[in-house]
C-alpha cells in the first residue's frame, strides 16, 4: 500500500506543478501515477490526484494565459518566422 500513495503523492505534485506550466505533460504525468497508484490499492488517493490533474490541467491552459501575459508567447509562436520588409 505504501508505494501505491508514494505514486499519488508523486502525481499530486506533479498535478499541482502543472497548473503553472505550459507543457501538458506534468498533468498527464500526474494522471498516469494517480491511476497506477488506484491499480495498486490506494483507491480514494488515487481519485483523487486524477481529478486534481484534469483540474490543474484546465487552469493551466485556460486560464494560465490571461493570467500570466506573454509568459505564454514563446511556447505557443515560437515556430513563427517574424515579418519581413
């Protein structure tokens, strides 16, 4: 039982860490580890990371940018060629 809650613990972090970031990966990291953490035996732990990373996953890219003004420039434009003359 105790590396199922290791494992939600993981994912917790990671599902909080991703509310700040851009990349998507954090949360989705933290819903793989929530649910190999139910798997494992810790059912309401691992609920519950899953839920808190959908909803870090929402804040992070629907909110983060009006939040947070031109932090998220680089990562969305970043392949863009400026204009030329």
């Amino acid at each position: 039982m105790f590396p199922a809650r290791a494992l939600c613990v993981v994912g917790m972090s990671f599902a909080v860490i991703g509310a700040f970031f851009v990349s998507i990966a954090t949360d989705v990291l933290g819903m793989v580890l929530g649910m190999v953490g139910y798997f494992m035996g810790a059912r309401v732990l691992g609920v519950v990371v899953v839920i808190l990373s959908i909803a870090t996953l929402i804040i992070g890219l629907l909110v983060g940018p009006a939040a947070l003004p031109g932090s998220y420039d680089q990562p969305t434009h970043g392949t863009e060629r400026p204009a030329s003359d």
